[in-house]
C-alpha cells in the first residue's frame, strides 16, 4: 500500500444517504524515534450534507451544502490534524478553501455535483506527508423520482481510518490519553517522553462536532455495528468452506470409476 493515505473501512448506509468503500492504505509517521511493530489509528469519517431550498431554490442555487471531515464519535481531530484543504468546483469564487483549525468543514451553496478534493496536513510529530481524500459531492437523493424535502436532506458519508504504523514516542506521548486515537496496549517497559505543555486557550477550544447543528443527520459509525459485519461476514465465509468440504467429501465417497468421469 502506498506512503501517505489512509486504511479504509467500509461505510454505513441510510434512508437518502450515501456510502463508500474506499480502498486500504496507510500513512507515513514522522521521522523521530518511532515504536517498532506498534500502530496506532484514527477513525474518521468525510463527507457532505445537502439541504434543498425549495421555494428560496433558483436555477443556481438549488441546494445549502457543508462538506466535512469530522471523527468518527465526533471526537476533536485537531489533535493529529494541522488543517485541511478543500478544492472545490474552478466555477467557485476562491475554489481552494483551506481550514486551519477544527471543525474541518465548509458550507456553500450551488446546483451542481461535482469531486471535492480534500488534503489533510498532520502536527509535525504525526505525519510528514499530507494525506489526499476524494469526495462526490451529493446533492440530490438516490431516488430521483421522488419528490425533493426541505426537512430531511440528502447525507453521504464514508468511514475510514487513518493508520499510522511505527508512530513516534512523542506522538503517542502526546495523544495516549485522547478519545479520538484508538491506541493499542503499549509494550511492557516502554517509558515515553512528557508531553509538552498545552496552552490553556489551546486546551479551552473545543473543535469536536458534538455540538454541531448537522449532528442530528451524522451516521453513527459504531465499534459493534463494525464487529457485527466482521462476524456476519466470517460466518458467510465458514458455510461457504463448509459447503465445499461436504461437495468434496461426496466426490470422494464416490466408486472409482465415477470419480473419474466426475474429473472430467
């Protein structure tokens, strides 16, 4: 897999709401003293939500839209993320739209669909290498025939996560205790450095999404819904090489001669 992008999981769907799947990668951690054999992870989710504006509606302003890249229980991502860059449609006033603190997310209005570009830049002790994400812009429901609300609006999401393998000491160091980074059993012994000092203006901003206005229409991308694909999925996977056992188990209780014209 690539330097520089993210392992990708499979996205949740719901009623007018769209899913991707993305494919796995990874991403590079910065050049200090790095954990062999360790990784860490950080879930997100990116995506956009899409009101229609129904008697307010013009030919070329149809719709109220927010593209975003938020964490996946809504957690501060501005803990591992330095600022994304959005690259909307040439036709828009000022296309590159760059965000230097968290909520990472963007409103605008338009008629039209188009890919959305987003880069990720990591703190200096996380990643050196910016992180490319692509996003459709959704504004119409998959069911064109039906009618257009104002209420419920059209929302496409996708999971992923971001992997970060050998990560460095002061990285872990700085995050081991945030609710956003899934961090696996540190090794037996390890003493990592202090974290420096938070700024109590940097610790009072809050840059999660919980309070959001958009949250109400957020997919809950939970941990069980999650296992409980993996484990559906396993269980296919074991009635299919039971059902092959027992194809190959009558093959082989079968008279020889049989068996030949069988393997023929």
């Amino acid at each position: 897999m690539p330097d520089g992008s993210p392992q990708k999981q499979p996205a949740a769907d719901e009623p007018e709401a769209g899913s991707s799947a993305p494919k796995p990668q990874r991403a590079k951690s910065s050049s200090s003293k790095r954990l062999k054999d360790f990784e860490i992870s950080i879930p997100i989710v990116y995506g956009n939500i899409a009101f229609w504006l129904g008697k307010k509606a013009s030919e070329y302003q149809s719709h109220k839209w927010t593209v975003y890249v938020r964490g996946a229980t809504n957690e501060d991502l501005g803990v591992v993320i330095k600022r994304a860059v959005f690259q909307l449609h040439s036709s828009f006033n000022n296309p590159t739209r760059v965000m230097e603190s968290p909520p990472f997310e963007l409103s605008e209005s338009g008629w039209g669909e188009f890919e959305i570009a987003i880069t990720l830049f990591f703190h200096s002790d996380v990643c050196e290498k910016p992180l490319n994400l692509f996003h459709h812009l959704k504004l119409y429901p998959e069911d064109e025939s039906g009618p257009l609300s104002t209420k419920k609006p059209v929302v496409v999401e996708s999971y992923d996560e971001i992997v970060f393998p050998e990560p460095s000491e002061a990285f872990v160091a700085r995050i081991q205790n945030h609710p956003t980074v899934n961090i696996p059993r540190l090794p037996t012994g390890l003493r990592l450095p202090s974290p420096a000092p938070v700024d109590e203006i940097e610790r009072n901003k809050r840059g999660d999404t919980k309070d959001s206005p958009l949250v109400q229409w957020f997919t809950n991308f939970s941990e069980a819904d999650e296992l409980l694909k993996l484990a559906a999925a396993r269980e296919r996977v074991q009635n299919h090489i039971a059902k092959l056992r027992r194809q190959l188990s009558l093959i082989d209780s079968q008279p020889p001669q049989l068996k030949t014209i069988v393997d023929q």
